[in-house]
C-alpha cells in the first residue's frame, strides 16, 4: 500500500549534491611527530598513521579498535615498502608519473579547501538556526495509525468487514484473512504514516475515518482493503537531536557547492574540445518488443 519512499528526513527535500571532499591533512603541530616504526630504516611517523587513517579508515570497521592502530602500521609498512621496490624499479622515471603526482597534489589540495570551506559552515549554531528556520516554515500534517486486512475478492472483504463491524477481534480477523505478508501476522499494523505514504485509494478512505472506525471495502491496485483507524495525530516534528547530523551534511555540502560554483563564476574556462554529439538513432533498426507489465509492488 505504500508508495515508493524518496530521501528521508526533515532535510531531505532540500539537500544539495555536493562536492565528495577527504581532508587528508590535520594538525599535528601540538604533539611531537614520533617515529613509531622503520622500513629498510625509512621512518614511519606518527602523522604518517594519522593520515593513513583518514584515508582507508572507512574500510576498517571490521577490524577491532584494539587491533587498527597496528593494521595501520602494517599498512604503512606495505606502502613502504612498495614505494621503496618501484623506485628501485625507476618508475617515478616513467613517461607519466610526474603528471599523475601534479594530478594527485590538485586533488589533495581541493580536497583540503573544501573540507575546510565545510568546517567553517558547519557550526553548532549554524545547525540550531537552520533547525529552527526549517521547523517554522513547515506545515502542520495529520498522519493516521492504522490496521488493514487486505483480501483478494470483494465477496470476502465485505464479509470480512460486516464481522470486524460487529465487533470481532481485528488483529484475529488480520491474522486469519489478511494476504499482505507485511503486516497480517502484525495484525494489520502500518504504524505511522502521512496520507502521501499510501496509494490514492487507500489513503482517502483512511483519512475519512475517525479513531475507532473501520472502513467499507476499499478497492486498490494491491486488492480488497478493510481499514481500521487507531490514533490520529498532527505528525510531530524531529527533535534537533535526531536531525542535526543531517543539518550537518546538509551545511557543510552547501558550502562547498557554493564555493566551487563561485570559482567557476570567476574563472575563464576555455573548453578546447566540443561535446560529442549523442549518437542519433538508426531509423531503419527494428524496435525492440515491448516488455511485459509489471506485477503491482506488494
């Protein structure tokens, strides 16, 4: 019965894409560099572990916390290591290294820029304020707290609701007829929801009803419905506790995106090649068959 769900959250309407930014440098200045291990007598130091944790850090949430810091040393090692046989190798000689490395340092340093613009944006004040700015602006909704029995023919489902409406057992007459595999061992339960979460049919009649009341046979793409209403409420809103991290994103992502279009804005950018034009189609190939409809979401 329920819609397909886009973005979640209070902020999800109103996210912007934004620029992926990996700041891989930190400031170390206040704790001595220390020398925490040495390859072939190469030093691996201690803002070497920290920045080879910003960067593969993701990729270890398997790995115990007791055990991280000694995989990130290793990791080092291995990186040494490597580094040690290719220029024993003479590849930084190679026809495209010093290309590749002028590639990496711009990309570090966009990176560096944007997580910076991001951090500047992204305060506990600029959160509570963009909150508060949000919340007041939005509209008060109903949602419904409902149970349904859903049913293949129209004969059962008025059947159905004639004993739900003398007065029998909801939950049982759920467990016993309902065919919607997600809520009938539930009794019918949907929880919480807003009348843009159901298909048009189901949330018109549901909406009509009153706490308490049940329906008359509701007809859908899905089946026969019987729908009970158990609390009605104006839908709360998300406390800032739940949402800031959201608010977060959402900042530090404005930010970025505004400081990289206002560089574009101030750059000349001379584009020395023209898009390639989409291939046409071939009007003499045959058209594919159409493909069959699809069996209705359950």
């Amino acid at each position: 019965m329920r819609r397909s769900r886009g973005a979640a959250g209070l902020f999800g309407a109103i996210a912007l894409f934004g620029t992926s930014a990996i700041a891989l440098a930190q400031d170390t200045s206040a704790a001595p560099d220390k020398v925490v291990a040495t390859v072939n007598g190469a030093p691996i130091k201690e803002s070497d572990i920290t920045i080879a944790e910003q960067d593969i850090g993701s990729q270890l949430q398997s790995v115990p916390e007791t055990s991280r810091r000694d995989y990130l040393i290793r990791f080092m090692a291995d990186l040494k290591l490597g580094a040690q046989a290719a220029e024993q190798a003479k590849l930084q000689d190679g026809p495209d290294f010093a290309q590749r490395v002028e590639y990496f340092r711009d990309k570090i340093l966009l990176d560096d820029l944007m997580f910076k613009e991001g951090a500047k944006a992204d305060t506990p004040e600029a959160r509570k304020k963009l909150y508060d700015e949000t919340v007041s602006k939005l509209p008060p909704e109903t949602e419904l707290h409902a149970r349904h029995i859903l049913v293949e023919d129209e004969a059962t489902a008025k059947q159905v609701a004639d004993r739900a409406k003398k007065g029998e057992d909801f939950l049982a007459l759920s467990k016993e007829f309902s065919k919607d595999p997600g809520s009938a061992a539930d009794g019918g339960d949907l929880g919480w929801f807003t009348k843009d979460k159901m298909v048009k049919e189901f949330s018109d009649a549901a909406f009509k009803l009153e706490p308490g009341q049940i329906s008359d046979p509701v007809k859908s793409q899905f089946g026969w419905h019987i729908i009970k209403v158990e609390e009605k409420r104006t839908k709360p809103v998300p406390e800032f506790a739940q949402v800031q991290d959201q608010i977060g994103n959402y900042l530090v992502q404005r930010a970025q995106q505004t400081l990289l279009l206002s560089l574009r804005e101030k750059a000349k950018i001379v584009q020395l090649e023209k898009p390639t034009a989409p291939a046409q189609p071939d009007a003499s190939a045959k058209a594919p068959a159409a493909p069959a409809p699809a069996a209705p979401p359950q």
